[in-house]
C-alpha cells in the first residue's frame, strides 16, 4: 500500500495551477504504479475521487468512485486514463469539497448536471459512459484538477464557503467561513 501525500492548498497552490499531461504510454510499471498509488491515497481518504495532480503528478488521470448519490450503490473504483467531456448537461448549484482543500465546502459551487465523457480504462480499453447527479459533479471535479481548476474558482459567492466547527455540546455544524471571526472571539 503507498499512500501518497496529498498535495495542498495553498501551500501547494502552484503544483495545483498547473495543466496535466496527457498519458502516453499506458504499457508501463511507472503507470501502473501511479494508478495503485491514486487507488491507496483515495482508499485513505474520505473522498469520492482523485486526480492525479493531487498527489503531485501532473498526469491525465483520475480514480474514481461512482455511484455517490443516496439511493445508488457505490462501484469499484474505476479508473479513468484521459478522460474528456463529450456532452454535459445544464449547470446545477450543489456541493462540493476537495481532498486538497480540507475542511471547506460550499453548496454553491455550479456544475453540470450529467456528463457524457470517453476515457480509457486501466487496461487500454476505451471508456464511453454517461453520469449524472453527484457522479456528473464528481467527475467535473477531478477534470477541473486536471486542467489546474480548484472548486474555489467556481464559485459563484465565495462567502458560501462553510466549515465544520464543534458546538458546545461536541456536535458537528457547518459554520460559514465568514462568520468565523465573530464566533472565535
């Protein structure tokens, strides 16, 4: 098992910013490591997906795990070589959060609602799929990391950006970011 460090914002801003290489050779142990390494760190981690560049690599790909909506079932993680949008539906406002950026999300974040995308799979095969809801945001994500796009330029109002903050009582709420300074005096 390698458990990649995860790289951070922003600390890391600059490794994030940075546009991914296409994957060339997909017949290499040095591929094949990376992708163990993407499926160990995510296994790890409490998130649905990640890209590659999270962990310092500015590589075209991305593991992920479908089916996050409530009534789905989860699937195997599949792993996704070069993907690209084909076709994407209307935007949606909806959640969002980043294993890069721990502790902030938003519910502001505008995303498509299904994506149609081709990729190839771990084995060279070509991906065509269609995914919607969570997934379809999901996905948008991971391809925005890609492209050296954080969910924090997405917004649309960043003081929509919330944290976990503990009351009194020790139960978890979410506390918007603006609102901090006025609860920590």
């Amino acid at each position: 098992m390698a458990v990649k460090q995860l790289v951070y914002y922003p600390q890391d801003e600059a490794k994030l910013r940075q546009l991914s290489k296409p994957v060339a050779n997909l017949k290499n142990r040095r591929l094949k490591r990376l992708i163990q390494d993407l499926k160990d760190t995510l296994e790890a981690q409490p998130g649905a997906a990640i890209a590659a560049p999270q962990i310092g690599e500015l590589k075209r790909l991305i593991v992920a795990k479908f089916g996050q909506d409530d009534d789905a079932d989860e699937e195997p993680m599949l792993t996704l070589i070069n993907p690209e949008i084909i076709e994407a539906g209307p935007l949606e406002t909806g959640f969002d959060g980043c294993l890069s950026i721990p502790d902030i999300y938003t519910w502001d974040t505008p995303r498509p609602s299904w994506i149609r995308f081709r990729a190839l799979g771990e084995d060279g095969g070509e991906i065509i799929r269609q995914v919607t809801g969570m997934d379809a945001r999901v996905l948008h994500h991971e391809i925005d990391h890609l492209d050296g796009i954080l969910f924090l330029d997405r917004l649309r109002d960043p003081d929509e950006l919330y944290t976990p903050v503990a009351d009194d009582d020790g139960n978890m709420k979410m506390i918007r970011l603006t609102d901090l300074p006025r609860i920590v005096r």
